[in-house]
C-alpha cells in the first residue's frame, strides 16, 4: 500500500529543450515521512505539481492512495492532499485567524468547528497569542507555521510540503519538525517533504528519494543509504556522491 | 455557496485595510468629478447662457440702429459698450480692440442704414400701389445704395460663435425691413380708407415653431451641460479603473502562491472567481451612485448644475450592473495576461485613459471627427456613458439601453473567455 507511486513518468514543458522528468519511477509506503531530494532543476517541483494534479504529464502513471491522477480522480486527490508551498501562501493584509477561516471556508469548513481547529493548531504551532495580527506583521517563522495550518485544516492523508523551514530561524524550525514528526505518528500522515537542508532531511524522514535530471538516482532509508557508503558520514555526502559538485542552474 | 460568500469576505476586508485602493476607487473620482465639472462647466454651456460685451459703432443714429441694440440687448446674451472713456466708439478703435481681443465682437451701423431700409420699402409700396391702381406717393432715394452693417470677430473666436451671431443680426435686419414694410402699406391703405385701417392688422407668422419633448414624459429643460456629461462619464471612467486592484490582487495571489492553494482544493475554481467578480461589481456599483449623489449634492454647492436623473431608476441600476461586469471582466483579463504587477497596472491604466478618451469621457463623441465617433462607437465606456445619457437626457427606460447593456454583457462575455483560455494555457 502506497501513498504515492510514480512509475515511468516523462514531462517536457512547451518549448523547453530538455525534458524536466524523464522515466522517473518512485513510491513510497504509507505512513511514512518521505523526502524528494534532488538539486535545482532535478524535477522536484514538476513531479510535485503532477502528483497535486496541477500540471498533466506527458506520459507515465501517478498514483495516489492508489487512485490514479487523472481527472476522474482530480478532485478526490485534492481532499486526500495538503499542500504547503514554498511561498508563504496567505494573504499578507489579513490576520492569521481570517487566513485560515478563509481556506477552511474552502474546504468547506465553517463555524465553530473550524474555529476550534484553528485555536488547536495556533496553540500547537505557538501562535495563539498572535491569530488576530496581519500576517505581513509576522516574523519568516511565524509566516512558515502560518502556512504550514492552512494545510492541515481539512485533515488531509497526505502532506506535501516545499522547503517548509526555508528562511526560518532555529526554534520555529525545531518546532516545525517536531510537529511534523508528530503528527505523522499521532495522526498517521503521509509526509512528503522536499528540502535542500539534507541534514534535516536525514534526521526527518523514514525514506528518502533523490533524484536528477528528471530521473531517480537512489532511495531508500538515510541511515542505510550511508551505511552503503562507507566513505560516506552523512546524507549530504551520499547526495554529493550521486548529484557530483557542479552547481546547477 | 459557502466559497462564494468567503471569497466576498476575503476581498471586503483585503479593500477596507488597503486605504490606498480605498482612496483610488473612491477619493479619486470624487474629485476628478468635481474637478472636470467645474473645468468644463464655461465650455459646456450655451452661448445663451453667457454675455458678451459688444462694442457698437452707430454712424447710423436711426431706427434700425434702435432695432439692433434693442434686440441684442432684449437676448440677454449681449452687454452692449458704444462708449468708452466717455466717448462714442468709432470704428478704428473698435476694429483695434476686437483684434487685440479686449471684445470679442464689434458691429458697425453705417450711416444712412435706416433711411436705405424706409427707401426700399417705399419703393415696393409704391410699387404695389401702382399695380392696384393707387398713387405711389411715398418718397424713394434716386439712387439705390447698397449698405452692409459689418461685424468684427475676436480672430480666436468659434465658428459657432461667429454663425450664431450672424444668425442673430441677420434675424434683426430682417425684423426691421419687414416692420418697415408692413408700417408702409399699413399707411398707404389708412390713406385711403380710414376706418378700414383701424381694424386693419396683418399677422405675419401663419406658422410658428414650438419645442416638444421625444421622450415618452414632457420634460424638455434637460440641458446637457457639464454635470451631465461629467458626472456620469467620469463615474464610468473610475468604475473601469476598477482594473488596477483586480488586477493587482490576481497578480500578487499568482505570486505569493495564493492562487495555488485555492486551486488546490476540491471544488470548482468558479465559485471563488464568480465571488471575486461579485464583490467588484458591487463596488462598481457603488461607485456609480456615490459619484451620482456627488451630483445631486455636492457639485450644486460649487454653483453647478444639478445633476437630473431622468425619471426610471430600474435602468440605471441594470447599466451601471453591466458596466461593473464589463470593468470587472476587464481587470480579469488584464490579471491574467499579464505576469508582472508593473505590466499589468501600466497598461491597465493606460488602456482605461486612452478608452475613455476615444469614448466620449473627456468631451462628447458630437465634437469629434467622424472617424473617432465610428471609433469611439465601439468602446464600452462609450456604450456605458450611450446607455445611461439615454436614461437620464432622453428619459428612457430599458427598452432604449438594452442594446449597450447587450453590448457590456457580451463583451464582459468574451473577455472571461479569452482569460480563461490563456489560464488553461499557463497551467498546461
């Protein structure tokens, strides 16, 4: 049982001259905190944009919670996913309380118990004293938490996040993985989480992929991965190994 | 219902905490209105409703000198000037004041005008009097003279101007030659048979000329003046600008990623867009009749004229209704096309000056040559501004503005579509 399954997936964007995916296969079992690794251009934000149902793929198959990705499923996919992009997607002239009644109205959440969740996660995420400010008025941290609640209000089954703790200083970053981690166990999510900051990926996630130039180039669990390389004393090296030391555009 | 309802609410209280946006939506106009109103208002009114001082140079001290002055003077339209500094005003110094553009008109009387008029119409009672078999007794100059009153214009003065006057002086020296006439033959008959003459009257107008109002009630005093153009065609104007916030908002929601998680949850994207539309219509709306009791209220206090609103109000509404769609559809369009807030603003505000200039905003698309009236034909705000003169200067009702309505409706129609079409495209 797979919370996402990708097997053989090819996607060249219009006028592009090289394909951003090409033949990339993965899965990843339920339950799991999984992260797909990968340099810039490696395909992270394509292969994230076809699972969410953004973007249609030239060819290939996209499962999630074993339901195709196709637009007889669209929609179910969207209830099952939530989304925490790497931009803080909120509206910034607006308090943190009127973001998340807005995106819960959305999802079709209203009334008390959507003011009740949302007092849950601003406490859990250290934000009640602050739910009535403008967001613009918020710190990168605070943003970030902000952010990442708006995902989580429709109690989705699986959590894609983009650099959820890009720009965050240490404490909202702590806090942030360890809400991840346990939300993952109290709740039974499925994370898949994306990042640049390999150590804490290795120290977050059960499983990870990584992946480039459109293809996978390795998987499994962090721990494993570097026990394979012996040369190797942390994820970042084995990601090195595999990626090289050129920098990507 | 639920997404359309907090979607309106999301755009209420994103407006009310952007004073800026306040400001341009509702400040801006406010005082563009009353700017424009009391700017045009000169331009705007009638020769009628201004005076002029007229400089007359009588050399004539007669009767039709009399006439002349008394008719320009009875017109309301004239103050006439034949002194200056104590002293009857003579020709050089009139043509010399006229051209240096002290007085906008000078009328010279020559000497002997009126005893050239009494000649002529002598001649023809004598004349007709021959013809029935009766002495011509009334004395006639030997030589028939050929006199002009001449007039002096302002060389910046208007055509309009010049023909009106014209007109007028033309209707004087008319008036005078047939009083003469009629005196005449009056006197020539009492001659012969006095009691005749007593009742003897002759009505010289069989057929009058009388003003009726086309529309279906009575009124006829509408006078399109700068309130009535202003008003309603700035108020278009600032609903069309409508543009810069939508569009702003679209771009800044595509940027901030916003727009992604909207279209991340299930559910149509309609419902939250057709939120959006409603909530900037109504501002539109808003708009129109805040602009409309600036009319009414405000503009008569600067000493204009009030704003008339015909006598339905359903149409108005339904215009102003269409316009808010077509303006809102518009800053859609522009939201969606292009990727920069900088691009998007630009033109967007570019667009809506150059528009309303080509659609009878600025002055009257009647002033405008032929080409930029076909032109200016086929621009909403020309259809909006169309619609609602039809309303409130010719007091029609839904059946006369259906058409612009129509117009608005498709147009705000096809450019859904277009924003649409380029959507799906980014998104594949």
């Amino acid at each position: 049982m797979f919370s996402i399954s990708v097997q053989d997936l090819h996607k060249t964007y219009p006028g592009a001259l090289e394909p951003s995916v090409s033949g990339l296969s993965f899965s990843f079992p339920r339950g799991i905190i999984a992260g797909l690794l990968g340099p810039n251009g490696a395909g992270k934000t394509t292969t994230i944009s076809i699972l969410c149902g953004l973007v249609r793929a030239d060819s290939g198959k996209v499962q999630v919670f074993d339901l195709a990705q196709d637009v007889a499923h669209r929609e179910a996919i969207k209830r099952l996913i939530g989304i925490v992009p790497q931009q803080i997607a909120l509206f910034p002239q607006l308090t943190a309380v009127e973001n998340l009644v807005y995106f819960g109205n959305l999802y079709g959440l209203k009334g008390k118990p959507l003011r009740d969740k949302i007092d849950e996660f601003l406490l859990r995420f250290g934000l009640e004293k602050n739910g009535h400010k403008e967001v613009y008025k918020f710190s990168g941290g605070m943003k970030r938490r902000t952010n990442i609640i708006a995902a989580l209000l429709h109690d989705p089954q699986l959590l894609i996040l983009d650099e959820p703790t890009a720009g965050v200083d240490v404490q909202s970053r702590n806090l942030i993985l360890q809400f991840l981690k346990d939300y993952n166990q109290q709740q039974g999510v499925s994370i898949l989480y994306t990042s640049h900051l390999l150590e804490e990926a290795q120290s977050l996630c059960h499983e990870v992929a990584v992946i480039d130039v459109g293809r996978l180039v390795l998987q499994g669990q962090p721990s494993q991965l570097i026990q394979q390389h012996p040369e190797c004393r942390n994820l970042e090296d084995v990601f090195l190994h595999y990626t090289g030391l050129a920098v990507r555009d | 219902m639920l997404r359309l309802l907090a979607t309106i609410r999301k755009e209420w209280l994103l407006l009310i905490r952007d004073r800026g946006g306040l400001a341009l939506l509702f400040l801006m106009p406010l005082v563009l209105i009353t700017v424009m109103a009391l700017i045009e208002d000169a331009p705007f009114r009638d020769y009628q409703e201004l005076k002029f001082d007229v400089l007359t140079v009588d050399n004539d001290h007669g009767r039709l000198a009399r006439y002349i002055k008394e008719g320009l003077e009875h017109s309301g339209q004239f103050n006439l000037v034949d002194t200056l500094a104590g002293q009857a005003v003579t020709e050089a110094a009139a043509k010399k004041l006229v051209n240096e553009g002290d007085y906008k008109i000078c009328i010279v009387i020559p000497r002997g005008a009126t005893a050239a008029i009494v000649s002529n119409a002598n001649r023809i009672v004598n004349d007709l009097s021959k013809r029935m078999g009766l002495p011509a007794v009334a004395p006639v100059k030997s030589r028939n003279d050929s006199l002009d009153v001449t007039i002096y214009f302002d060389p910046a003065a208007k055509k309009a101007f010049k023909s009106s006057i014209h007109q007028a002086l033309d209707n004087f020296l008319t008036q005078v030659e047939t009083d003469l006439l009629l005196e005449r033959i009056k006197q020539q008959l009492r001659s012969r048979e006095a009691e005749a003459a007593d009742t003897f009257a002759i009505q010289l107008k069989a057929v009058g000329l009388r003003e009726q109002a086309t529309g279906p009630t009575k009124q006829i005093d509408i006078i399109y003046n700068s309130v009535q153009h202003n008003v309603p065609a700035w108020s278009i104007f600032a609903m069309f600008f409508i543009v810069i916030p939508i569009a702003g908002n679209m771009i800044r929601e595509r940027e901030d990623g916003s727009l992604l998680r909207i279209k991340l949850i299930p559910g149509s994207y309609l419902a939250m867009l057709t939120g959006k539309m409603l909530f900037f219509m109504s501002i539109c709306v808003v708009q129109f009749y805040l602009m409309i009791l600036v009319g009414i209220y405000l503009l008569p206090l600067l000493h204009l004229p009030r704003l008339s609103l015909g006598h339905t109000y359903l149409p108005a509404f339904v215009v102003a209704l269409c316009i808010g769609l077509a303006a809102t559809a518009y800053g859609i369009l522009v939201g969606t096309v292009f990727k920069t807030p900088n691009q998007a603003l630009s033109f967007g505000a570019i667009s809506i000056v150059i528009l309303s200039a080509i659609g009878g905003i600025w002055v009257p698309l009647e002033v405008m040559p032929p080409t930029m009236q076909f032109i200016g034909h086929l621009t909403p705000l020309n259809w909006g501004l169309e619609a609602i003169n039809d309303i409130y200067l010719r007091n029609g009702g839904l059946q006369q503005v259906w058409a612009n309505a129509a117009k608005l409706m498709a147009l705000c129609g096809v450019m859904l579509f277009i924003a649409a079409r380029v959507e799906k495209k980014r998104m594949g």
